[in-house]
C-alpha cells in the first residue's frame, strides 16, 4: 500500500519525513488525527486485473497470476478527504474481510 495525503494536511509533520516505515505510532491516521482530521470512514474500490512485467516480478508471481487493485479514500466525519491509499496485491494471496451493520 501506498497513502497519499494533501500536502497542506502533513505538512511539518513525521509523515513527510523521507525515511521509508510508519510515520509515527498509529501511522498516517495517527498524524492526521494529531492534526486534527481525525479519520472517520473511508470507501474502498477493488478491481482485478493482469499484473505489468514489474508487478508481476515484484511481487514474485506466477505466469498467469492477476492482482487485486485496491483503492481506497479516507475521509473526516466532514467528508473532508485526507488519504488516498492504492494496494497491488497478489488475487491468490491476499483476501479481505469487511464486518459492518446493516443500514435501516
């Protein structure tokens, strides 16, 4: 996964340090939190599809093997957006489990 974020929201913070890892404890949503656009909910869009020749060599694929696109966008209970996150993952070793409350 990879999260974006607006760059007026993570300014001078440990999001935008260079060093590769978690930002701080509790990651980017702990950042975004301390910055005061706590994250509330978020929509997540999946599609699968082939992998490119890079994917496919990073992730160590099969021939024949497709990906799961992951996209995903976080929002504050204002429905201000304050991360976009985009995951290439493996469709054979990766799975999602959603868990929620019907609405009424």
């Amino acid at each position: 996964m990879t999260s974006y974020y607006r760059p007026e929201h993570v300014e001078d913070t440990p999001i935008v340090d260079p060093k590769p890892g978690t930002a701080t404890p509790g990651g980017g949503f702990a950042v975004l939190t301390m910055q005061g656009l706590e994250p509330d909910h978020m929509t997540e869009t999946f599609h699968a599809r082939m992998p490119t020749p890079a994917e496919a060599e990073e992730l160590e694929l099969p021939a024949g093997e497709p990906v799961v696109v992951l996209h995903r966008t976080t929002f504050t209970a204002d429905d201000v957006p304050v991360e976009f996150a985009r995951g290439i993952h493996s469709a054979s070793r990766f799975s999602w489990t959603y868990s929620f409350n019907i609405p009424e």
